[in-house]
C-alpha cells in the first residue's frame, strides 16, 4: 500500500508530493552514479505544510519522509518512491529510522535549546538513508527565538538535508521562515472519505464510523477517538447540553466550571499514564535504589522534569477545553444551518431535537453572537487568560444572545 493512501482527500497534494520523491530519487541517484542532474526538479530542501486541524499535515509529512528514504527495488523499474512496504518506508512512518527525526511536542512552546540540536542534527549526512529529515510537526509553537535560530538552517541547509514544517497557517510561522519553504495547503477531508477511512484501516462498523465523520465535520483523529473511546463520546455529549444550561446566572457559572473540571479530570487522566513512567525512568536512569533515595546532586534533573510535566497537564488540559469549544461551535453552526433553512448537512443529527427547539426559539443574530462569544474565548484562552473567568464570560454571553 503506498505512503499516499494515508493522505486522506488531498489528492493534489499527493501528486506533488509523489512528483517532488521521484525528483529526489533522481537527485540521489545522479550523485551516486556521478551522473548529469536532472533539470528543472520538483524537489527542495524545505516545505511548509498548512492547513486546518484534522486536515493531515502531519501524516503528509510523514508520508514525504517514508517517500524520500524509500529503497523499494520498483524504483528502478519506473515505480514511485513510497511504496510503503520497504524498509525505508516502514521505519520512516513508524518513527524509528536513523535519518528521519520527526519532532512534536506536548508543552506550550518549543524553546532555543531544542531548536539547536536539531540545527545541529541537521547539519549531519544521512546515516544509512538516502536523507537527512526533520518533520517539525508543531512548527506553529515555536517561540521567536527559536524560529530565529531555524532561519539559519533553511538559510543554508546541509546538501542532502530536508525540513518538513507543519502549521496550521502561513501566519503561524515567521515570514522569514515561510518565504524560504515550498507551502503545500492541505484542505479538510470530505466526511465520507473519512467514514470509509475509518471502516477499512480500523475495523469500524459503517454507522458509527458515518457518524463520528459527521459530528467532527471530517477531522480524522478526533473522529477515530470519538468512534473507538466511549469516554469521548460522554464527554462530548455533555457538552453539547450546555446550551440547554444557560438560562439564569448561576447554571452559566456551574456549566463553565464543569467545563473546566473536565478538561482538568481529562488532562489528569493522560498525566498520570505518562508521568509515573516517565519519572520512574529516569530514577532508574540517575540510579535511585528500588525504594530508596535519590542519588545526591540528582535534584536538579528531577525538578527539570516535574516542571516539564506540569507544563505538558496545561497544554493537555487547555487542549481538551478547545476541543469542547469546538464542539460547541459546531453545535451553534447546525442551529444556525436549520434558522437559515440550509441544505447542509447537520453535524449532530443525535441533538436533532434540542437543535430544532434553539433554533425555534432564537434568531440568526442571536446564534451567530454565540459563535462569536465561542471564537472570543478560544482567543482569550490562546493570550493566557485564566481558564474559568473565560469560560464564564463565554457562558453569560451564550446566555444573553
């Protein structure tokens, strides 16, 4: 199966991508057989993927890399690099090939100190693959410094070197750094291509993979959660019964806090899978007696890691809250959609009822103020605003209209 059959709906892009491969296997090729170069190539030293969340970036990406690191003996024979069933496929999409560094991060930022080792890393020849790739799938959270440090190296990149920076717009990354990458926009995948997705990688039963497509309008991760996690599904729902909590002061305030407390429950649940593992690790490492003390001077290191961690429940809990935000914002569109009498398809055909008796008893203004007061808090949350007072402020005006 080639790496391309996991970009779901994004045909152009794919074809670029298999274009930009065969080009690079060509460049490849010439410099070891110390041949002429091919004119005129599709392929660069660093791409910029954009496009919404749900979209793919990161899977393009990766696709890219397994492409590029491809061994298949077909290549020869006129076939397309990423066949997907190669050593350098298969290493490079699961993550453990020597040449291909794939970099997210579950803190807030990614900071200077992290950016120069991958300068630096990037500064290497290949090991045993035919390039050296960084996949920087969260290019977006790169602070200013460190995306100034990142200039110098798509400035001047190493000769078989190739960054693969993914965002969810062009704005999200520094003009210095976009200006010198090829952007490839990836667009949100049709509902059904998902829903078919689901049922032949994932083993999902036809209604309920239909279904999840639906309701989170053809993001593929969050629609794979939401058709195999049954605590997604709860938790979904609950949110989209605030709308029927809203009616006095003191429901707004009990539906923000509930909303906060189940972010914060989902981001304690994730931390604790992660942390005692991770932290036993490192005792291990630093040589901790099973039990016992740490080792003297080890301190520092541990309190390194508590913060880190602390840092990682605050962008889990803050990315749990916008993804009920979201859903909320989906919620208002399907009311929106039957006040205007659209053809477009509701996305939560579960709360058909409830939809219909907001959308009888407000109006197109009146739902589009909501949407606004939704974006207003997801922008509130995004300049650190504390959590609560936003929600609160987001509920009393879902409240007023």
């Amino acid at each position: 199966m080639p790496v391309w059959d996991d970009l779901v709906g994004q045909e152009k892009v794919s074809e670029q991508l298999a274009a930009a491969a065969r080009d690079a296997d060509a460049l490849v090729t010439a410099v070891a057989a110390d041949t002429p170069l091919p004119e005129a190539s599709k392929m660069t030293h660093a791409w910029l993927f954009t496009g919404p969340p749900g979209s793919g970036r990161s899977t393009a990406a990766r696709a890219f890399a397994a492409a590029l690191q491809c061994v298949s003996p077909d290549r020869a024979l006129g076939g397309v690099p990423g066949c997907g069933f190669c050593d350098g496929c298969h290493t490079s999409l699961v993550g453990t090939h020597a040449d291909v560094q794939i970099v997210r991060t579950d803190l807030l930022s990614i900071g200077v100190k992290e950016t120069r080792d991958l300068v630096r890393r990037a500064q290497m020849s290949p090991a045993n693959g035919r390039w050296q790739v960084i996949v920087l799938e969260d290019a977006d959270r790169l602070t200013e410094g460190a995306g100034n440090v990142l200039l110098k190296a798509v400035e001047e990149p190493a000769p078989r070197t190739v960054w693969l920076l993914c965002a969810p717009s062009i704005e999200d990354v520094l003009p210095t750094i976009r200006s010198r990458c090829r952007l490839l926009t990836l667009r949100t995948p049709p509902v059904d291509a998902v829903a078919d997705i689901l049922v032949r990688r994932d083993g999902i039963e036809p209604d309920v993979a239909a279904a999840a497509a639906r309701a989170t309008q053809g993001h593929i991760g969050r629609a794979r959660r939401l058709a195999t996690d049954p605590n997604a599904r709860a938790r979904r729902a609950a949110v989209l019964k605030l709308p029927l909590r809203v009616d006095d002061i003191g429901g707004c305030l009990k539906a923000a806090q509930e909303l906060i407390d189940t972010a914060a429950e989902d981001a304690k649940q994730l931390a604790e899978e992660v942390d005692v593992k991770e932290t036993e690790d490192l005792k291990a490492a630093l040589g901790a007696a099973q039990g016992g003390r740490m080792p003297r001077g080890t301190a520092g290191v541990m309190k390194e890691l508590e913060d880190r961690q602390k840092r990682r429940r605050t962008r889990t809990q803050r990315d749990s809250l916008d993804l009920a935000l979201i859903d909320l914002t989906g919620f208002y569109r399907d009311v929106l959609a039957l006040q205007l009498g659209s053809r477009v398809a509701i996305a939560n055909a579960e709360a058909e009822d409830t939809l219909e008796r907001l959308a009888r008893g407000s109006s197109p203004e009146a739902t589009l103020r909501r949407i606004d007061a939704i974006a207003a808090c997801r922008e509130a949350l995004d300049r650190n605003v504390a959590p609560l007072l936003a929600v609160e402020a987001m509920t009393m005006a879902l409240r007023a209209g």
